[in-house]
C-alpha cells in the first residue's frame, strides 16, 4: 500500500493507494483478506470498525448453526444434492447455491485447519445434525459461539499473514467511476476524526447484514451494517424483502431459540413498568393448555418467525408477543422461575414429551429443566449480568438476518458495478428462507470465490490517476458535518422505528405507501440539513446515518413493491390484508393475511436505485438455474488451465 498526504483547500488527507481493499472484519471480510493473500494477491487492506466489531464476533445463540456439505456416516450427499436444498428454498440463484455447495467442505475444512473445534469422532468424521429447511443432517457447531470462533481463528492467520488491518475506520462513500469501483472515502474516527481517501482496483464490501435499519432487532448493538454505501452507488441488490425475524431477549441481545423454548417457560406480560399486572397472556388466544405448550416447545428448532407456521403452527407465538408489545404497548417476559399455571406434562405432544423424557427433564420448573438439558444456557445471561434465578427475560420480536443483500453473480462480482465484490451478509445470495447456518456457509465461500477470480482476472492494477474526483466527494461530506440539524441518535431512531414498525415480520400493503414515502423525506432532510453530533466518534455516527437512512428508503421501496406484485406472505413475513385468510379463530378481523403467490418463488426481485432520474427501479428477474456443467475430466481440466472457468458469470 501506498500512502500520500495531500493538502486540499485547507484539509491534509491521506491518500491510500492499495490493489485490494476489504471493508469489513466479519467472517466473511476476514476470510477473504486471508485467501485473496493466498491466491498471491499481496497488496491488501482490511479497513474496520474494528476487529471486535460486528455481528460473527458479537454474537451467536442457543447452538450457533454452521450449514455445510455432510461429512460423515452413511448418508450421501454431493454439491448437486446440497444446491438444490440450497436452491429449493425459492428466489435463490442456482449458479450461487452451486458454488455456496461446492466449496462448502474446502471453505469448512479451511476453518477446522484454523483451529476451529468443531465436533469430531474418533475416525475424524463430523457428525452433523438437522436445522430448519435442512433435508440431511448437513448441520454443525461448536457451542453459542460458532461464529465468534471462527472470527478468532481467521484474525490469528490474518496476523500470521501479516495481512494490514486498519481499525476505527467507518467506510463513507465508496468511489464509483462509469459503473466501476475505484476506492472508499472513510472516517478514522481516532483522535479529533480525519477523512482518509483508499484508492483501490478492487473493493470487497463484508460490512455484514442491515442490523443498524431496525429498533427491534438482535444484530449486536454495535453493529448497523453498511449495504446503503453500494445502494447509493447504484448497485442493484437482490431479494430486499426477504429477512429472518424472531424472538429474542431485548437487555442483552440474544436469540431465545432451542433449549430456551423447549423447557416450557412461562410468557408473561406486564404494564410499562415491568412490574405492575403481570398476566399469562398466551392463554387468552389458545386455550388448550398441551397445544400451546406444544407449540412453545417447537418454537425451540422453529425460530424464525414462519408465514407458513402462522395459522396453525409455532410461529402464531411471534404473532401474540407482537400483539402483546406493539399494540397492547405491554412488556413481555419469559420467566423461567416458575411453571405456567397450566403446565401438565401429559397433555404435551407425543416429540415434546418424549424429547423432555429423553433428556431426564420431566421435572417441575422451566429452570430445572434448563438446567438439566443446557445449564450453559443459564450461564450464558448470567455473564451478561441476568440471573434467570431471580428476573424474567424480556422478549420481542426482532430483526436477525437479511436473506438479500447485493446482487452478485457466482464470483460474487456486483452484476453493475465492475471491481466490486460483496461477501458474507451483505452479498444477496440467499432467497425466500435458508438452512439454518447457511449463513456462515456463504460467507466463506464467498472469500474463495472472489479471491480466485481476482488473482485470474482482476491481477493486474488498474491506474486510478490523480484523486481529484475523490476530493470532491470527500468535499461533500465533509460539508455534512458543517450543518448542525437534528441529534444523529434521534435521525436514527426515526427510520428505525419505521422499519420495525412497517418492514419486518408483519407488514401491509397501504402501510408501506406512506412509510417509503416519509423515508425519502427523511433521507432528504438529513443531506439537506445534516445533524448534530458531539465529538469525532458521533461524526462517523451522522456520517453512518446518511447511508443507513438511505437504505432504508431502498428497502422500504423494494418490499412495497413485492406486496404489490403479490407475493402474498412467506418466508419470515406475513402480509396482512382483511380481505385475506383469518390468521386465528381468536384474531380479530384485522388479523388475516394475503397467502403466498408459489410463482414468484421462481423469480428474484431486482431493486436498484437510479441517480439520474433519482428513482428507485424494481423489477422481477427470472432466476438462474442451477448449471448442468459439463464434468467430462479432460474437458473440465482444460478449461480450468485456459483460465476458462472465470468467464461463467
Ligand atoms: C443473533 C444471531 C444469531 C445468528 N445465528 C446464526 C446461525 O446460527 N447460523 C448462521 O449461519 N448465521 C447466523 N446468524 C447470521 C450470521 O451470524 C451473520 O450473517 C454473519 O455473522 C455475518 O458475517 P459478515 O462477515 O457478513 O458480517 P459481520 O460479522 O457483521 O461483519 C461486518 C464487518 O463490517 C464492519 N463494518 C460495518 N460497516 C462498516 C463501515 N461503514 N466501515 C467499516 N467497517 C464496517 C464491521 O465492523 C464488521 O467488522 C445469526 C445472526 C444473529 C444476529
């Protein structure tokens, strides 16, 4: 890398020049660093928040799911068989769900080569189990905490490597020339804040998934995302509308999945105080006392609130929290102290009983049985300062994934914006739902995939000449934090509001018309009028917010315009319509939602924003299928020698 300072009207800017910049530390930024380094692409920078930032280090849940290719036993499996799990979700690109099977083993033996302890038997097979939409048993873990495991392993080799990392550094703008990428303008937010300049051939953008765009969410609190820079660039993203949303402890952010549901706790809810009139709130709507415990119980492997779960499955769960908090503006808690007053073992279903069985947890007591089945699990909230022995856990329905993200195609190269990569969270690669842990699966095929085809295509530098058209924009920025307008906290709070509100799990169509349009105000009024900030680490946080609020215009525009086409409800959102099907014999009329359009499954919806007319574009894609390559071996091995495998795209 090299560096300059250069001194324009009054500022001294450093000016990196570099050949490949990552801008995210996550997984999935991490990973790529480590193989573009491997694929003998030298001149590399990670820049960061920081490496303890974001969502793999921060966060994890009951048993954190990493999806792959199985591994083990009996059963067989093959990168065909994996795609089209993959692929049969809906809306999911099949020349992506073939590469996410295909380096599925290389991507997790390169973690288990790292030092990542995942589970293996004496023969060195890893034994898998089952996640949700997983026909196999293709899923691992190492505990809570997979994915903060894998980003500590990844950091090690990145110090081996002597990769270059530049922490606290916030990406504000990323430079795009003729629908080309050629650097970042970012903020470094130490000391008193300077604006840097990185001018690079190549920019990978791993800023993670949109967890800033939501108040309800179980993104870690640091982490917002930072999709909205691409967004404003004009990149097109894919699938927008398609998130994952459940319950989740709100005090300490966690996923309330697994063990947590299936020892039967008790949901209360109370006055704003927390304290004053609790009820056990979920008898008013299902009566059968062995029903709703059942349905508590498999809301443990049936997390994510589910729009085919809805009328009579687990997820009418989500629904009744959502009832309880957003409209009945109630608290809800889960107390694990003390059993619910209708608690009686012999009316559960038969796989909830005999799970509790198996697992010696037929005891009074939602505690003991936690305890008995996964005391970690107590000391878990304990570390975060909640004693389950003495407080109820308070839940809502929040934010956790965004299956969407930028559209890319099977090199995970923007598809209208050359030179740019995405990787992990922000690259749109799944569709309407996903394995569970395929996630993380993505990310680090994404790291593979980019690497090889930057060190086959893009090796060479380009020469990006003097930085005159970075100044200006830089100038522009800059410019933003000379308007003092509304405090940063309360710009971000309104759109986050909005989002919760009208964008997550439940949402409506003539709801949307008026919140995409506020949105655009919002987005407006922020560049118009900038806002206040008190030192240089709120700087970067009114700066982030120009990006975020941006994106969740985008968003907002993008998931109206799939109500409208009539996708109807699936995957984690339900599409509410009093002209639809009754949710719930006892839901008001209000509670009825629009059922799924099965077709639109075959379709990706495409949303890019347009500078010149300044319109956000929608449009419904067909998607690609999964490739039938011709793996005849001498035919395979040339194209591989004349470099031919990179043309596919
Ligand atoms: C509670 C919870 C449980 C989950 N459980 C699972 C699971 O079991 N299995 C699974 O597969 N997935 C799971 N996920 C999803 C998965 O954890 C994430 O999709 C994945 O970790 C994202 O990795 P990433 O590398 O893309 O992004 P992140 O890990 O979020 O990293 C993003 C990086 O970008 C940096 N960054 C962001 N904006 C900027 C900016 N403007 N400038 C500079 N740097 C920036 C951040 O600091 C960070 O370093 C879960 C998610 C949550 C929230």
């Amino acid at each position: 890398m090299k560096n300059e300072i250069i001194e324009d009207c009054g500022f001294s800017v450093n000016v990196h020049r570099l050949h490949t910049l990552v801008i995210g530390s996550g997984a999935a930024g991490l990973n790529t660093a480590i193989q573009l380094k491997r694929n003998g692409i030298e001149d590399i920078a990670i820049i960061t928040e920081g490496l303890n930032c974001g969502t793999s280090i921060n966060t994890g849940s009951d048993k954190q799911t990493y999806y792959k290719l199985s591994l083990c036993g009996r059963e067989e499996d093959s990168p065909r068989k994996l795609a089209e799990s993959l692929f049969s979700s809906g809306g999911m690109n099949g020349d992506t769900a073939l590469a996410e099977a295909a380096v599925s083993a290389r991507a997790f033996l390169n973690l288990v080569n790292l030092g990542v302890k995942f589970p293996q038997d004496s023969f060195g097979q890893f034994p898998g189990y089952k996640t949700d939409h997983d026909p196999r048993q293709r899923a691992t873990s190492t505990g809570p905490y997979t994915s903060r495991d894998m980003c500590l392993a990844l950091i090690k080799e990145i110090k081996l490597l002597n990769i270059t990392v530049h922490e606290k550094r916030v990406a504000v703008s990323l430079l795009v020339r003729e629908k080309t990428v050629y650097g970042a303008i970012v903020f470094n937010i130490e000391g008193e804040g300077a604006f840097e300049i990185y001018l690079a051939s190549n920019v990978i953008l791993a800023t993670g998934g949109p967890g800033g765009l939501y108040s309800d969410s179980v993104y870690p609190e640091i982490h917002t995302g930072a999709i909205g820079l691409a967004l404003l660039e004009g990149a097109a993203a894919h699938n927008l509308q398609e998130s994952q949303f459940g319950l989740a402890s709100i005090k300490f952010r966690w996923n309330v999945s697994g063990t947590y549901m299936q020892v039967l706790p008790r949901f209360i809810s109370t006055e704003a105080d927390g304290v004053s009139g609790p009820r056990e709130f979920l008898a008013d709507y299902i009566k059968d006392a062995g029903h709703l415990n059942t349905l508590i119980f498999l809301k443990g492997y049936q997390w994510p609130f589910d729009a085919q779960k809805v009328e009579s499955g687990s997820s009418i769960i989500d629904i009744l929290v959502y009832i309880e908090t957003k409209i009945k503006k109630r608290r809800v808690f889960l107390d694990y102290r003390r059993d619910s007053v209708a608690l009686d073992f012999s009316l559960l279903g038969d796989e909830a009983r005999s799970y509790l069985e198996k697992s010696d947890a037929l005891v009074p007591c939602p505690l003991e049985r936690l305890r008995k089945m996964n005391p970690q699990a107590i000391d878990l909230y304990l570390e975060h300062g909640i004693n389950l022995e003495k407080e109820p856990l308070e839940i809502a329905v929040c934010a956790q994934h965004n299956n969407g993200g930028l559209a890319v195609n099977g090199w995970w190269e923007s598809t209208n914006i050359k030179h740019l990569f995405a990787a992990g969270e922000t690259a749109g690669t799944h569709g309407v739902c996903r394995p569970g842990g395929s996630a993380l699966n993505s990310g680090q095929v994404a790291g593979f995939r980019i690497a090889e085809f930057i060190a086959a295509r893009y090796h060479e530098s380009v020469e990006c000449g003097p930085p005159r058209e970075a100044l200006e924009k830089l100038r522009i920025f800059s410019g933003y934090l000379n308007k003092s307008g509304r405090d940063w906290k309360k710009v971000r709070s309104e759109f986050q509001e909005r989002m919760s509100e009208n964008a997550a799990h439940l949402r409506r169509k003539e709801n949307l018309e008026s919140a995409a349009s506020e949105a655009f105000t919002q987005y407006k009024k922020v560049v118009a009028e900038g806002q206040s900030f008190a030192n240089a680490a709120e700087a970067a946080e009114a700066l982030r917010n120009i990006q975020l609020c941006f994106a969740h215009y985008v968003y907002l525009e993008g998931i109206r315009h799939s109500l409208l086409s009539g996708t109807g409800s699936r995957g984690s959102a339900l599409v509410l319509d009093e002209k639809g099907t009754q949710i719930h014999e006892s839901l008001g009329a209000e509670w009825r939602f629009v059922p799924e359009n099965p077709e639109l499954r075959e379709m990706l919806l495409e949303t890019e924003f347009e500078e010149t007319s300044g319109d956000i574009l929608n449009r419904w894609i067909k998607r690609r299928e999964i490739p039938d390559e011709d793996l005849w071996f001498e035919k395979a091995w040339s194209a591989f020698l004349k470099k031919d495998i990179y043309g596919i795209t």
